[in-house]
C-alpha cells in the first residue's frame, strides 16, 4: 500500500523535475533568439588608442561580443581564448569585439602588458546596462553574446569562456 507521504514526496519531485526542465528549456530559447536592443547597430564606443568602434561597421558579420573589465579575473583570463578565436576565424568574416566595462586608464594600461588582435571599445560602467538589455539580467562579468549574420543574438554566457565552447557555436553559424 502506497502511503499518503510518499506520495506527496513524489509529487514534489516532478514538479521539481518539471520545473527545472522548464527552466532549461527557457534558457536554451533565450540564447538562441531574440532581437538585439533597438538602435543596438547604430552603437559607438571610443577605442583605447583612438578612434571609434562603430557597431554599424559590423552589421552583417558574425560577431563575438564580449563585456570584460581589468579588475575581473575570469575576464582577463578568457582574453587569450578569445584571441585565440578571433585569429582563427577573422577569415570566415567573424569578428570578436570587447567592450570594456572599464576606465580608459586601466584598459589601456592592460592592453600594453596583454596586446590582443581583436578591437576593443571603450563602454565604461554604461556597458553594464547595455549587457542587461542583451540578456544579461545579473550584470556579471564577463558575459558573451554571439550575433549571427542576420544580427541576431544566437548564443549568450555569463560566466568565462572557452576556445572550444566559442568554436562550437561559430560552426553553428
């Protein structure tokens, strides 16, 4: 004979199940759909050596964004991998960017001891909010949003990434 208790306990253990499936399944269509934030494309940040990254140069590309900051050390951790991708994919037309969430100073003063071959702009502590408005509802750092051609976001990540993580989704697109 079943008992009133254990019946309750396996209730609770689907709806947990069923939750959690829920959530998976949430999370998988908000990292690979949406829309980029109106006027997102139209988007320009001051570049540490001078200049402008302008985000309507990139419409039509694939591209890594990438928020980081100095001071957050998975961010300075992941830079070499995302070197790393953006060198051995530049010939597919792919573009990885980052957008320091930073004072120009210190991105500067990283940038000369840790050259990388990708550009880098200048968004200073509004880049957080701009991350928010791209998925990013904790405002962590780092956090990589993946763009299709058509503009899309198609893959998001709070949290370090990995060459073979990026590579994965870059042979989806």
């Amino acid at each position: 004979m079943i008992r009133r208790s254990n019946l309750v306990l396996f209730g609770a253990g689907v709806a947990a199940a069923a939750a959690g499936a829920g959530w998976a399944w949430w999370r998988l269509r908000v990292a690979e759909g949406g829309e980029a934030p109106d006027g997102f494309w139209s988007l320009r940040f001051p570049r540490p050596e001078g200049g402008e990254l302008d985000f309507a140069s990139l419409r039509g590309r694939v591209v890594v964004l990438n928020f980081w900051a100095t001071w957050c050390p998975p961010c300075v951790k992941e830079m070499p991998d995302l070197d790393r991708v953006h060198k051995a994919h530049a010939g597919r037309g792919v573009k990885v960017v980052g957008l320091a969430v930073d004072g120009p100073t210190p991105v500067r003063q990283f940038l000369q001891r840790q050259p990388v071959s990708f550009e880098i702009g200048l968004a200073g502590f509004d880049g957080t909010e701009l991350s928010r408005a791209l998925g990013n509802s904790a405002g962590g750092l780092p956090f990589t949003v993946v763009f299709g051609r058509d503009g899309r976001p198609r893959f998001r990540k709070l949290g370090q990434t990995h060459v073979d993580e990026l590579n994965q989704w870059l042979s989806q697109l």
